[in-house]
C-alpha cells in the first residue's frame, strides 16, 4: 500500500509511531518516508525519523490534509526561475 503524507503510520522493526510529514522518492525508486511522532518525551517534542517505504505499515489512511499547496512557506518560484530545456 502507498504510504503518503498525513498517514499515521508504524514502522514494523522499531515499533516507531507517527504522522507522515514528508515522502522523499529518490531518482533511483527508493522512496524514505518522514515520520514525525505525535507524542513528547518529557513535555519536549521528539525527532522526526526516516524509514524506507515497504518498513512502514499504514494505521490510518489520510488522517491530515496539508493546507498549502505549494509546498512549506515558500512561494512557487516564478516563470522565470523555471528551467524549460
């Protein structure tokens, strides 16, 4: 199963649990995928952790919607920034 950005998943060697945050798909087909836990240790939040995308099994399908559709604070760069080769 795909596994995308707002997902919770688990990831089946650690036992790690979190939120999809980032889905990294690398230009030789290995896809990372970013989990970033929804608990804290100590009241300090825990650091986000990368597991490839078969470790990783699904727990809930679509759970966040992301609200910016380009991506970050950044803005979409302009035409003229966009290489056209």
């Amino acid at each position: 199963m795909r596994v995308d950005n707002g997902d919770r998943v688990k990831d089946t060697i650690s036992g790690f649990m979190g939120i999809v945050t980032c889905r990294l798909e690398y230009l030789n087909g290995c896809t990372r995928i970013q989990v970033s836990p929804e608990i804290l240790n100590e009241g300090k939040p825990i650091e986000s952790q990368y597991f490839d995308e078969p470790q990783v099994e699904v727990i809930e399908k679509g759970l966040y919607k992301g609200v910016n559709a380009t991506g970050g604070f950044k803005p979409q760069p302009s035409e003229r920034l966009i290489d056209r080769r």
